[in-house]
C-alpha cells in the first residue's frame, strides 16, 4: 500500500445470518443448506474509502447504519465477509463500552494488561503510568475492579490508555458522548494535539464535533455509503436525511429567497414545504441593508415567510454559522410566544425580527441558516430549513481571535 493512506477500506461488507426463531440455527446446522432457515443481513456492504495519513476523518450515520461494525473491521475485532482493510500504522481504538477490559482485574491491572496488547514494556508502562492516572483522574479507583466503575469511569481510564501508547492512528467510537464536561474538553485538546502529526477516525452523532474536528466526513446509511464530503456538507445532508425520516416531509424546498448580503452559494433546504422563507435580509439600525459587518454593532435580521397551510405554534429561528459550519450563536421566537402561542393561517406572510448585537469576529465569511417550524424546542416539525441563507462578510475593525471577541471593559496589570 502506498505510505500516504493510514487505512484503505475496500469493498468491504458485513454480513450476519438472522434466524427467525432460535431453533433455526441449530436445524440449519444439521440439515445442511438442504434448507435454507435464515435471511442475509448485510450490516455493512460494499464500503471503499482512505484515509491519508494525518487525516481525521469522521463517521456519522443513524443508530444501525454500520458504523460500529466498521470501526471494528478495521480495527481488526471483527472479520469482513467480503472485502479488504489495510491499516498503516499501530492502532489504538476505543469502541463500545465493555470491550478491551477485564471486569475483575482493578484500573491499574487493565492498564497493564491493555497497554501491553498494544506492544508496549512493562518498563515503558510503568514509566508512563502517572500520567495515565493523571489523565483517567480517577485515582481513588485506580486499585479497585473495573467492574465497580461507572460508564464515564471506564471511558476515562479506556481513553488514558490509548492516549498514551505512542499510536499512529486513533479509532474513537462516541466517548466523548460519555465523559463529564471537563473531561469531553481534556479528550478534545488531546486529539487536536495528536491531530497534528497522527490520523484519526471518529464515529459520533454529534454533527459539531465531526465538523469541529475532522478534515473530511463520511455518511453512512443501511451499512452503505451514501456520501463522503467536507464535514460542513456530509453533516448538514446527514441532519437533513434526520429530520426527513422523522417528519414525513413531503417535498424538500430548495429556492432561493432574496437576501440583502452577497448569497453566493445557491442555499439547499428541507422541510414539509407548508411555509417558505422567502427573504432574509441583515439591516443596521436604520432599517438599511448590510453589505458587511465590523462585528460588535447593533443589527436587525429580518426572516420573511410564506405560509402555505395552516400553522399552529410558529418558531422562526436561525443560525449564524463561522466557514467551517461551527455555530457560533442561534437564536428562536419560542420563548418570546411560549405563553401566547400564534396561529399563522395559509396565505399570510410573516416576518421575524430579531434585534441584537453583533459579538466581535473575526475577519472572514459567515452564513446565516434560518429556519421555520412548528411545535417546541424539542418536538417540532421544520417546515423550511434554509441552510447558508445568506453569507456576511465581516471586516475587523480590531484584532480578533478564537470564535468571538468580547468587549473588554478595563483592562490592566496590578503589580503586587
Ligand atoms: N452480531 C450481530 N448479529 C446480527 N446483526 C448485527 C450484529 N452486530 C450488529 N448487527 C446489526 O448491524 C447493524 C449495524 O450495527 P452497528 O452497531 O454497526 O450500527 P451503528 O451505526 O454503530 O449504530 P449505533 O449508532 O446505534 O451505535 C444493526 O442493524 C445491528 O443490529
């Protein structure tokens, strides 16, 4: 294999045998393929792709979409059905809870244990075995059973340990879902860290984090790719599908409404299409039209929609997203009518204003995704989701760095 790919994944599949009833298996067994008991299921099927050496590619699909199934394919737990893996470089993976550890044996022993499976001396893990500790940050459970520890105890001592066994590549299945808020940041800055000189593949649900941290992402659905892409795309497409599978939509809406800032890409949508964004515009506090931003200025954005069928409990709402996709802030009308909800009847327009002010950026393109819909915050049914609306290009009046700035009261160094 050329030294460039870290994994090369060809044409593989996964496929199990599924008996109707558990006595299937055994009369399958003794009767030969006289008589056929069971039905192929392919939880994975046909799956190519590469991952460069340094990439970090993430994996994202709906519960049962293969993606586990995958990752340990290539991390060599699992036999493909059909297909090649070739993987360049030591592996160290974290997969689903349960797996790796030794339920009887305490933290300390399973670090001794899973470290050496990855090649690693008994002097080389003693030699790193405070910094292990030190990054589980569980030392009161270091000496007891694993099988004592919580979910979020054991990602942690799971992640100490592949964190720290000199791997080329990281296979990382959902912990980050699991840990604290403390310890989610911890894993963070240790991935962006091993980012710069090794090649990770990611499964999550969490569409920030796959854009966030990956270079390239791929989308699987019923164990098939359906699309590898910029992670700002897959990711997007992916909450799209989501949405569609879970709302009957009936028509996905793709027009272009007007916009007062430059609209380059030609914005894609979804929803039932019962009401319509038609025009988005950015305006200062005169009511004129935007061109561009300094960032910290006072700003009205005005979302108009159609309405096409009768809409009970309107949400008008929108993203303002930073060139990767990462949502910098969003707000929604739902607090403002929760104890008055509206009515809009088919054939009206509305618009939904919001007044704020801008935080400090930095210099560069955003975007603006509006939305319409119906219900609440966390049950609703998205009539038009619009994404990237509208591009605002932000000219920095002052130097800005990280996502925002904010505005700095007082600053000054006290001597003591
Ligand atoms: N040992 C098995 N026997 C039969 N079917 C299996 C087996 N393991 C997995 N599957 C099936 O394969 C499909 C893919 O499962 P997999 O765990 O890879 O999905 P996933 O995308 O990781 O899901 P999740 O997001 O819920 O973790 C599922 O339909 C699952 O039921």
């Amino acid at each position: 294999m050329s030294s460039e790919f870290a994994i090369k994944v060809e044409g593989v599949g996964k496929n199990y045998r599924l008996y109707d009833k558990p006595h299937h298996r055994l009369l399958q067994m003794l009767r030969g393929e006289k008589k056929i008991y069971y039905r192929d299921f392919w939880a994975v099927k046909d799956v190519s792709f590469s991952v460069r050496k340094g990439e970090t590619v993430g994996i994202i699909g709906r519960n049962g979409s293969g993606k586990s199934t995958l990752l340990q394919m290539i991390c060599g737990t699992l036999m493909p059905s059909t297909g090649s893996i070739e993987v360049n470089g030591r592996v160290a993976a974290l997969l689903e809870l349960g797996a790796g550890f030794n339920p009887e044996f305490t933290g300390r022993e399973n670090v001794y244990m899973a470290a050496s499976l990855y090649g690693l001396s008994r002097e080389i893990i003693d030699a790193k075995m405070t910094a292990i500790i030190a990054f589980a940050d569980i030392p009161d459970f270091m000496d007891q059973p694993v099988k004592t520890y919580s979910s979020g105890m054991y990602v942690r001592l799971a992640f100490a340990v592949i964190a720290h066994v000199d791997a080329d590549i990281l296979v990382v299945d959902e912990a980050l879902s699991v840990g604290d808020a403390f310890f989610t940041q911890k894993c963070i800055r240790f991935l962006r860290q091993f980012m710069e000189t090794g090649t990770v593949l990611f499964v999550s649900h969490d569409t920030a984090a796959i854009v966030n941290l990956c270079s390239k992402a791929v989308l699987l659905r019923s164990g098939k790719i359906v699309e590898i892409g910029t992670p700002k795309e897959v990711t997007e497409h992916y909450l799209a599908a989501l949405y569609e599978a879970n709302q009957d939509i009936r028509g996905v809406v793709a027009d272009q409404p007007e916009t007062s800032v430059d609209a380059k890409p030609v914005p894609t949508g979804f929803g039932t299409g019962d009401a319509k964004i038609i025009a988005v515009q950015l305006l200062d506090q005169e009511g004129e039209p935007l061109s561009w931003v300094v960032g910290g200025e006072s700003v009205m954005l005005d979302i108009r929609c159609a309405v096409f069928r009768d809409i009970q409990r309107p949400i008008v709402g929108f993203e303002f997203k930073d060139r990767l996709g990462q949502v910098i802030f969003s707000d929604n009308t739902f607090l403002a009518y929760a104890d008055d909800a509206l009515s809009l009847n088919a054939g009206t327009e509305v618009v939904a204003r919001f007044e704020f002010q801008l935080p400090l950026l930095p210099s560069g393109d955003y975007s603006i995704s509006p939305a319409i819909a119906s219900g609440t915050q966390e049950d609703h049914i998205q009539h038009h989701w619009l994404h990237d609306a509208m591009i605002v290009r932000v000219h920095a009046q002052t130097p800005c760095l990280g996502l925002i700035g904010v505005p700095m009261k007082k600053m000054r160094l006290r001597i003591e």
